[in-house]
C-alpha cells in the first residue's frame, strides 16, 4: 500500500479496488518511465503503458 499511495499516488480506495496484477503493471510502469534514458527500453516501456491501459480499460467497462 505505501508504494501504491505513496509513489503511485494512489488513494486509498484506488488500492484496495486493484487487482494484483493492475498494480504490478502500475509499479512496472513507473520503474520503466522513471528509468535514466540511457537504460530505458522503449519496448519495455511500450509493453508496461499498454498492460495498464488495458488494466485500467477493463477495470472502468467492470469485466
């Protein structure tokens, strides 16, 4: 949850409706866009920003 509310900025309420998975793409995602330029993997990056997309797509149509 500190990661959650703390770095993510996520309310409480945000947390506990997530799935493990929509915070783990969460914390990747912001590992990869939070990377030095000179290590960041433009795919990785592509890959990390479509998974919590997509996470937070399905969470919003309630599938």
């Amino acid at each position: 949850m500190g990661i959650a509310c703390g770095v993510l900025h996520w309310t409480p309420p945000v947390f506990w409706a997530a799935t493990p998975h929509e915070l783990f793409a969460a914390i990747e995602g912001y590992q990869a866009a939070n990377r030095p330029a000179d290590e960041a993997d433009d795919e990785e990056i592509a890959s990390a920003t479509q998974a919590l997309y997509q996470a937070l797509k399905a969470k919003e149509e309630g599938v």
